[in-house]
C-alpha cells in the first residue's frame, strides 16, 4: 500500500460518514423508514387475527386475572383492549416488571414530548435568529446548521445554558413523579395475596457463613447477632453439598434432547424407515467408549440416559452425608418480621456472614451460592478487567465495520483482487450490500447480551433477576463508550494521535512537547465540531429505530421458523410444543436500548433539538407496540417486582449529567471557560443531590414491608404459630429452599405417537404404553417401581431400565397441555404457572415433606404430583387423585390435606402396603428429609371414588390461592374461598395453624 493509499485509508478510518450527512439523505432516511413501517404494520394487522401462536399466545395459555383482554378478529380490534387496559389492570395481568417497564416507556414519551416543544417553539428559532445574525460571506445555509448553535456564540450562548436549567428541571419532576409511583407499585407487590402467603417472603438469605456456624444450630447463633426483638419462632436451615449432581443433571437432559433429535429424524417416515440407522461420535464426558470410535446413536443415548439415571439416583440417596455448604436460609413467622430483621441488618456482615431477603427459589443462581467471598470477589474483579478490554478492543472492529461494511466499493479501492469483481457484477454487489452490514451488526449485537450474562453470572451473581439487571448495566455502559462516544468523537481523537505521533518522530528542536502539542490541537474547540458534524447520523439512527419497532411487532422470525422447520427440518415433539409458548421478555436488551436511545436524544437535545422530536415519535409508537407485546405475546420469566426501577432511574440522571458535560463543552468553545464552571457545571452535582433525596425518601418503602400485614395480626392474634410446629415448618423450609438438582424430575424423551408401532423395533428402552407409575426422580419420596401387567412383584424392564418414552399426539403438542410438567415448566414463566401447577415458575417445586417423609409422585403430561400442596402434614398418598386419574363425579382434581372429606389416606386401599421411614427426620441433619434405605415396591390398583365424595372437597386445577407467584405454595388453601366466601383470615388461620 502506497503514501497516498495509506492517506486514503486513514481519512476513511478517521471519519466514514462525511458523505452521507445531508438534507436529502435524512429526508430520504425519513420516507424509506416511514413507508417500510407502515407495509410491516399494515401486514401485520392482516395475518394477526389468523395466528394467535406467534400474535397472542397468551390468550391461550393464561386464564384468570391474568389472562388479557378477548380481541375482536378485525384488522384494528386489538387498539381497544390497549386503550382501556390501564395501569392498575396492567400490574394484575402482566406483573409488576412488565407495567414498570411500560412506565418507564412512557416516561420516556413524556420527557421527549416536552423537550421536544420546548426546542422547537424556543430552541431552533432563537438559534436561527441568532446564526443568521452572526453569519457571513460564505456561511452556511443548511437549515439542519442554522438549527444548532453552531454560529451561536458571546454572550448569545446563554440561550444554551437556560435551556439546559430548564431541561433539567423537568427530567428531575418526572423521575420525581415516577419514583413515587414505582415506591405504590412496589408496596402494592408487597401487600398482593401472591406475596403475602409465599414462604420467601418471611425468608432471609444468609451467605458466606463460616465453617463453625455451618448448621441449623450456628445459623440461630449469627441470628442472635440481629437487633430486633425475638421470640424464637424462627426456624435455621443450613444449605447441603450436591457436588457434581448438577452437571450430571445436565448431562442428562442433554443426552434426551440428542436421543430425541436422533429419532425424529429416523422416524420422520415410520413406515419408510432409512436403510442405515444413525451414527454418532461418544460425548466428551464419556469415557467408556474412544472418542474417535462411531456408535449406534439410538443404543448409545439410550445406555448413556440409563447409567446417568442411576449416578443421579446413588448420589441422591447419599446426599445426607455431604457437607454442609456455606449458604442457609432463616424463616420468620411474619413478613414484617423478616423484613424488620433484613432492615436492621443493612450492610453489616454478622461474622462475616451477609444477610437479605431471600429471593424466590427458582431465582437463585444455586451454582454461585457454594462460592467463597474470596472466588466471588477474585472472578468480580477479573470479569470487569475482561469487560474492559472487550469494550476498548471492539473499537477496531467497530471502526473497520463503520468503513468498509457500509460501502463495500471502498474495500475495492484497497484491493485490486477484488475490484474487478466487484465492477463486474454491480447488481449483485448491490444486493449484497443491502444486508449485509444490518446482518452482522445484528449477530453482534445478539450475541452480546448472550456474553454479558454469561461473564455476569461467572462473576459471582447470586440471583437471575440481579444477574439482568448487571447485564443492563453493562450493555448500557458499553453501548455508551463504543457507540456514542468514541465513534462521535473518533475522527477528533485519530487526528489527534496522528499529531501526536508526527511529533514524536521528529528529531531535534522541530520536536514538540506533548503536551503542547494538546493545547494547540484546541481539544474542546475540535469536540464541539466533531459533535456537530456526527449529530445528522444519530438523527438517521433514531429514525429507523421506528422501523425495528415495528419488526419487533411483527415476530418475523417466530413466524417464518415455525413453518420452516415443520415443512424442511424434523423438529422433536419437544421443540414444537417449546414454539408454541410464550416467548420470555428480554427486560435487560430492551431496557439497554431505551436507555441508549434517551442518551442519544438527550445529549443532543440543545445541539440539535429536532433529535428530541424524533425521539418522541419512537417511544410513541413503541409505547403501544410493547404494550400490545406484553399484553398478549411476551410474559415475564421472574417476577422481581419491580426491582429495575434504581438502576434505571441512575442511568437516567447519568444521562442527564451527560448531555450537562456537552453544554459545558459548548458554552466553553462558544464563549469561555468561566461561564461553563459557574452555570452549568454545578447542574450534575444538583442531580447528585436529587439521587440522595429519592434514595432516602423513597428506597425504605420499596425495600422492605415493615407495617403489619393482615396475615401477620391474624398470626400475632394467635400466638403464633406455635412453637410445636417447628418441625414441620423446619422441613417445609428445607424443602422449598433446597437444591433442585436434589428433586428435579428428570426428562423422558419425547417421541410422535405415529412412531409408536416401529419404536420396539429400533429402541430397547420403556414407553409409556408399557408402564403404569414410573418409579420418580425426586429425592424424598418413596421409590415407586412399575410392575408388569398381571404379574405382582414382577417390575417392568426387570433387570434392564433405560429411559421410558413418552409418545405424543400431533393434537398434544401445545404448550397449554405441557406447561406444568417437567422439561417445559422450568424453562416457562412464572404466570404461567401460578394456578394449577405443582411445579413453579422454574418448573420445579419442591414436594413437601410429611410426618413419615413419604411423597405423591406423578410424571407425564396427564399427571399431578400429590405433595399435600407443598404445605401438607401427613405423607398420604390418595391413589385415584395422586396419579391424576380422572373421576366420574368430576374434573381432574388436586389433593388437597388428608383432613379434608374426599381424601383417603394410601394404606386404606387394598393392594398397596407401606412401611414408615425407619430413620425418623431430625432437625439440622439436612437441606433434606431422610430416604428410606431401600425402594418400596407397589403394586398400583385404581381405586373407586371415595363414598360421599364431592367436586366441593376437591381444588380444581385452576384454584385461586394455592400456588403463589414463582412456585411457592400459599400458607392457606385461598385468600378468598371459592367454596363457602370464607373470609381471609380464617383461611390464613385455619392454614397457619398446621404449622
């Protein structure tokens, strides 16, 4: 490459958009971005009413207060359910994240909507009067140059810096105003039924205990270390080892999901099978077999799903004999009681331990909990290294992207190999430029938030909900220094280390000082232009952010994979009953990219206010796009209720602060430096001292509930739950909180029923037209083996076992029919399952222990597990109701306590024998209740229904109150009963009291 290629090749690197700035280009921006919108959207008010799986899946598999408004079929009909349903409606149908994220979205629309006639009333014409009055012979005329304050200068800048106090002024009155509605968001979350009767709620979290308080008994000792009144109610539960169950859990299911995908392909034709049956290369983790040795892919994943099946069962049924971990749990009577105690502790680590409110179950990152402070500490401090770097090296990339990937002739110009080419065939060329800087800046972009939660989790994250909200921050952060700083100001600092590295080459006196070098380079002066010059490009960018809006609305990609891979790909039954859910909403990609955009906007917002207005147009029409999305397509996977709030509300005064920094820097350039220190550098530490207010005013009542509830007087009324009950209340705690690798059912693989005939033939494994009642995989339950069809004693599969499969009809593969059961419940939402399910939000749940450590059990899709509603006494078993079966005096019913009339206890049926766990639970032995030392073999015979037994003494499937939010079971049977009206205090008494 030649000097004056180089030449060339620096000046492209040092600014690539100089050309495309114009008039014209952004009038054309704006008509190509406006007509593209409205074909997707018109488009998509035709195939909407048609496709309810990709357009509103969950009027499908939600009902209730959650499920949304019914849409007429018309092309326009979906506008009026989003018109009526307001806020309060909002927060019962979609959660408390879902409707902050809405609020935020329209503070938005409100801050840009206000800016935005300010600058157009005010703004532009005083900088236009001005510039025309300070212009001269040769000035500039371009309207989108006479709308800045380019030529505004003296003492005229002082339009700037009153324009900036007044801005300020209502960024502060909104966040004022919103901070005060998120606070009643957040206290009504609290005071919710969902809340009040979930167990992690009176539950805190203790981390980082030291060895010699690692069991029930020192976890009460640190707790004597709190300062709040006690009365001893509180039961200590210390976290056990699982070692690397974990992994082979996941082994595991990955082996189902290969041996499934092996016979959905094999079986595609049934009664055309291929000549040769699928091969396959051993799994790394195997070594039985040599890894460059090609297996029979069927045999092999059956084999290798029967071996990890039995190290999970040996390991489950040694895990009393593990370690205790460093993690446990402290259940109070009362929420306020918990809450009073987490309050009190704040910052302070009681020797050494840290102590908060316990998140949900299934929101916890369980892997992390077994680190030390000291791994945490080391991986937090080499992730944000790691961060750094990535941010700081993707400046190259990002630069080579900006030059040659946006005009692919300029890659012709440095390279002669390729020029020929690329003259050769124009059109081609053309179309190929037309996607292909959108395709890869997409797949980087889709893959970084994919790397941050990873690289957030790695760093010691303890919960999925603040492992978001890091991934937020760093996405933010990111997106800030790469894509707004450094590519506004990249032409300015290239030019400045050109000068400063010719400097340095010179010899002799000619050599410059650096520093001199700076101070003639005129930094500020070099930054104000720079800014100036790149603000038409980022008008551009928000001007088709209105277009990925409204591709957002569409779902292309959900719409056009589904029929692709039914018609060209052989997709598990699995995969298509998983594309049939509700797709989870991405809060931390989503908040990134309106936190970006209000930054864009707001640093610009005296430069160039016409950035407001389209500003105010995006989050305009996405504020009723994403409604629409959340209402009907989108669901929350863990509600955090509504725990966003202060990261983005630091991110929005950052913001502010930022667009503060670039009037300074103008005012400086345009008049002098005096004037920029004394009136607008103080506006960021004001907004300091605002973040202080809020924190003090605001933070105490979204943090904690520390006001009586209902449910804590009925309780206090009471006397309390009972001193004679910790027992029970000590296992019901162990279970709910204990590692859900110990009782997690494990996946059978899933095959269509058309193959059912020739699967004998290819597979030596158990179905499900088999067997009966497959023996469980949750540890704490009785081992339940199948027996033979009129062979008692005799178990199928007897030696051999293997994994059953389950056959599924083509009329089954809905989500609506699977998503309470293992492999799909746990990959749902919490809504999804908070009525009717026995597994939580994370599609696990532990089964509540009874007196004699017994179990119900239950897989497949038609089954129920049987665990007293994860709250119950007794270990009774009621055949007909645990298996699911379904009686002639009513609908699929749940058990509900062995009190109750309707429910028999398992040893009142002929045919099943049961003998009492011969190792009776003791406190503080485990996270776990005892297994008993050997399987216990049963023969299962449908009973009749019990005598005088009604649908009334039943909880139908759907029964309000029983499972509160993310998989915890209620304290009562109901808030309100949908039986007798009972009022919620005798429910929650009636309940507190079997504790």
């Amino acid at each position: 490459m030649g000097e004056s290629e180089l030449q060339k090749f620096l000046n492209l690197v040092s600014d690539p958009y100089r050309d495309q700035f114009n008039q014209q280009s952004i009038l054309a921006s704006i008509a190509s971005s406006l007509a593209t919108s409205a074909i997707i959207f018109l488009a998509w008010c035709l195939i909407r009413p048609h496709n309810s799986i990709v357009y509103a899946p969950k009027l499908r598999h939600l009902d209730g207060k959650h499920a949304p408004p019914r849409m007429e079929p018309g092309l326009f009909a979906w506008w009026k359910p989003l018109w009526n349903t307001k806020e309060q409606d909002l927060v019962d149908r979609i959660g408390v994240d879902a409707t902050l994220f809405l609020r935020v979205l329209r503070m938005c629309r409100n801050v840009m909507g206000i800016l935005g006639l300010l600058g157009i009333v005010l703004v532009i014409p005083v900088n236009v009067l001005i510039s025309k009055k300070n212009s001269w012979a040769g000035a500039p005329t371009d309207p989108l140059i006479l709308m800045t304050p380019r030529m505004v200068w003296g003492e005229a800048i002082w339009s700037q810096v009153v324009v900036a106090w007044v801005f300020d002024a209502i960024i502060v009155y909104m966040l004022w105003v919103n901070y005060k509605a998120v606070a009643k968001l957040r206290q009504g979350y609290f005071e919710s039924p969902e809340y009040q009767v979930a167990l992690s709620s009176r539950t805190l979290m203790v981390t980082d205990v030291p060895a010699s308080h690692r069991s029930d008994e020192g976890l009460r000792r640190i707790l004597s270390g709190i300062t709040v009144p006690s009365n001893g109610d509180e039961n200590c539960v210390i976290g056990r080892a699982v070692k690397d169950l974990p992994g082979l859990i996941e082994q595991h299911s990955g082996a189902v999901y290969e041996l499934e995908e092996v016979l959905a392909k094999y079986l595609k034709k049934p009664d055309n099978l291929p000549a040769s049956r699928p091969t396959c290369k051993p799994h790394k983790h195997d070594k039985s077999i040599p890894k460059s040795m090609k297996v029979d892919a069927i045999d092999y994943f059956y084999h290798r799903i029967d071996d990890l099946e039995k190290k999970i069962y040996h390991i489950r049924d040694t895990v009393d004999s593990r370690d205790a971990e460093q993690y446990g749990f402290i259940s109070y009577p009362t929420i306020s009681q918990a809450h009073v105690a987490a309050k009190a502790v704040g910052r302070k680590h009681i020797k050494g331990t840290t102590i908060q409110l316990a998140p949900k179950p299934q929101d916890l990152i369980w892997e992390n909990l077994g680190r030390s402070k000291k791994h945490r500490w080391w991986n937090a401090m080499i992730g944000n290294l790691l961060f750094g770097l990535l941010s700081i090296g993707f400046i190259v990339p990002n630069a080579f992207i900006a030059v040659f990937l946006s005009d692919i002739s300029r890659i012709a110009e440095f390279w002669p190999a390729f020029r020929n080419n690329f003259y050769g065939y124009p059109k081609e060329w053309a179309f190929v430029q037309g996607f292909l800087t959108p395709v890869v800046t997409s797949i980087i972009y889709l893959l970084l938030p994919i790397v941050m939660r990873r690289l957030s989790k790695w760093q010691g994250d303890l919960k999925k909900t603040s492992r978001e909200r890091h991934v937020t921050h760093k996405l933010y952060a990111f997106f800030i220094f790469n894509n707004l700083v450094i590519f506004s100001i990249f032409s300015t600092l290239w030019e400045l280390v050109a000068r400063i590295v010719g400097e340095l080459e010179k010899q002799g006196n000619e050599k410059k000082d650096v520093w001199k070098v700076i101070q003639e380079y005129k930094i500020a002066a070099q930054l104000t232009t720079a800014i100036f010059k790149v603000s038409p490009f980022w008008m551009m960018y928000l001007l088709q952010r209105n277009m990925g809006a409204v591709l957002d609305l569409a779902q292309v990609v959900s719409l056009l994979w589904g029929t692709f891979a039914r018609k060209w790909l052989c997709p598990t039954p699995r995969q298509i009953i998983a594309h049939t859910a509700p797709p989870t909403f991405d809060y931390a990609t989503y908040y990134n990219y309106f936190l970006f955009y209000f930054t864009i906007a707001l640093t610009f917002a005296t430069l160039q206010p016409l950035m407001l207005v389209i500003a105010f147009l995006y989050f305009l029409v996405d504020s009723w796009l994403k409604k629409y999305l959340l209402m009907y397509v989108f669901v929350t996977k863990i509600e955090s209720g509504g725990a966003f709030w202060r990261l983005l509300f630091n991110r929005f005064l950052f913001a502010t602060m930022f667009s503060n920094v670039v009037v300074a820097i103008v005012v400086w350039v345009q008049n002098d430096a005096s004037m920029a220190w004394a009136w607008v550098i103080p506006l960021p530490f004001l907004l300091i001292g605002f973040k202080i207010y809020c924190r003090r005013t605001f933070d105490d009542s979204m943090h904690y509930q520390t006001k009586t509830g209902e449910r804590d007087s009925i309780i206090a009324g009471a006397g309390g739950l009972g001193l004679g009950k910790d027992h029970r209340r000590s296992e019901k705690l162990r279970t709910r909180f204990g590692h859900p690798a110990l009782y997690r059912p494990l996946l059978h693989p899933m095959v269509r029923a058309n193959a059912q005939r020739v699967l004998a033939e290819v597979y030596q494994g158990r179905t499900n037209s088999d067997i009966g009642d497959q023996r469980m995989t949750m540890y704490g339950e009785i081992d339940l083996d199948a027996m033979e069809r009129g062979r008692p004693g005799k178990k199928i599969g007897d030696p051999a076992g293997g994994a059953a499969v389950q056959f599924v009809e083509d009329g089954d593969m809905d989500f609506s029919k699977w998503k309470h059961k293992p492999g799909f419940a746990e990959e749902g939402a919490e809504v999804l399952s908070l009525r009717g399910s026995v597994y939580g939000g994370s599609g696990w749940m532990t089964p509540t222990l009874g007196v004699s450590g017994f179990r119900g059990t239950g897989d497949g899709p038609d089954s129920r597990r049987s665990s007293l509603e994860g709250g119950g006494d007794m270990g009774y078993r009621g055949v007909g109701v645990a298996a699911g079966k379904r009686h002639d005096f009513g609908e699929r019913t749940r058990p509900q306590s062995p009190l109750s009339a309707g429910y028999i206890p398992a040893t009142s049926f002929p045919g099943i024998s049961r003998s009492p766990s011969p190792n009776p639970p003791s406190m503080g032995a485990s996270l776990l209740p005892p297994h008993p030392p050997s399987p216990l073999h049963m023969h299962f015979q449908t009973p009749p229904p019990p005598r005088g037994a009604s649908p009334l003494h039943m909880h139908p499937p759907h029964s309000p109150g029983l499972l509160a939010p993310g998989g915890e079971y209620s304290d009562s049977h109901s808030v309100h009963s949908h039986k007798s009206g009972e009022s919620m205090s005798e429910n929650l008494l009636a309940r507190e009291q079997q504790y």
